[in-house]
C-alpha cells in the first residue's frame, strides 16, 4: 500500500477491489489494448501468487478475503513459462513528458 494511509485504509475495509501487477507488465498490458494486441504472455510472475492467484482483491469488512485473484493460464515456450496476461484498455490516458533538451533553457 505504500504511504497512502488513507489508500490502506480503504483496501482494508473492503471498499474498493485491487488487481496487483507488476509494473512492467501493466505498462505492457496498457500498450498491447492501445496495438489492438487482446494478450501477451510474460515471465514476470511466474511461481508467484500473481500467477497462481488467491492475492486478495478485495476484503470483507471483518478482514477475511472477499475476492481473490484467480490463477492466471501458463504456458511453455522453448522449455521456459510464461504467464498469459490479459490488455487492459482504458477510457482515457493522461500524458506528461519532458524532453532535457528542449526543456533547458538556452545558453547565453
């Protein structure tokens, strides 16, 4: 949860429900939606409980797990697993960038 005291405080008491991800993969389950590519699969997760599901999603006020994740199909390549991670397409995306070159201010 981090810092976000307020964040914990929710998840703990069941308000909203959680998908974990690892950063990377969720970095390319956004652009696979945006490639029109619907699934991919990845190493990251393997042998974890992202893969093998029952993270919590969501709680029970009384602390017990509501919704757990479920087990997410795998597959083997060449003899190495891979997890089969699903795009996530979103309504709106929201940008900033900056590029140090052209964002320094000029000599003088």
């Amino acid at each position: 949860m981090g810092e976000n005291k307020e964040f914990a405080r929710q998840y703990l008491a069941g308000e909203p429900e959680v998908e974990r991800t690892p950063q990377g993969t969720l970095a390319e389950r956004l652009r696979a939606s945006g490639t029109g590519i619907p699934a991919f699969c990845t190493p990251a997760g393997v042998g974890t409980q992202v893969a093998d599901g029952g993270l919590p999603r969501r709680y029970d006020p009384d602390g017990s797990v509501c919704v757990a994740s479920p087990p997410k199909e795998a597959r083997k390549f060449r003899g190495r697993t891979y997890v089969l991670e699903e795009a996530i397409t979103s309504g709106f995306a929201l940008v900033r960038a900056a590029h140090p070159e052209r964002t320094a201010k000029p000599p003088r």
